[in-house]
C-alpha cells in the first residue's frame, strides 16, 4: 500500500525544550499560549470555566496542564469542576 501523500513528518523536540520546572517568564511563547487560552475561557460561562487563576501558573508544567485541559474542552470533552 502506497503512502498518503498528506502525511506530514514532525521531526522529535530537543529533549532539553521543555521543562516543566524553567518559570514561565522565560518562554514567551508558552506564556503567549497561556494567555490566548486565557482569553478564550473568559468568554465561557463560569460553570464552564477551568477555575485555575493565571496567577498560579508559573512554570511551564503548569503553562502544559492549563493548555491540554483548554484544549481538551475545546474538543469537546468537559472541563471538571474546579479545575481538576
């Protein structure tokens, strides 16, 4: 069988890209997600709503967390209460 031809090949990250100890302050990109997902959930009702303050979020662990919860609701699977 021939290979699809819309298949796109992502190379492995750099072991040493993420580090879910490194302060959010020192990934702008991260940070920049965290804050467009953050945008995104204030348009949700509250009941809808991760409950996670922004405040909290201070290494990129935490930055990863917040991001595949979003994502995951996004998608259409609910957030749980609390933010759990």
């Amino acid at each position: 069988m021939a290979a699809p031809s819309n298949v796109v090949n992502v190379p492995k990250p750099n072991p040493k890209s993420f580090n879910k100890h490194r302060p959010l302050e020192q990934n702008t990109l991260v940070k920049n997600q965290v804050l467009h997902f953050r945008e995104i959930e204030k348009t949700l009702p509250p009941e809808q709503q991760s409950g996670m303050n922004f405040d909290d979020i201070k290494t990129e662990g935490q930055a990863a967390e917040y991001i595949a919860k979003l994502t995951k609701f996004l998608h259409g699977k609910p957030l749980t209460a609390g933010g759990r």
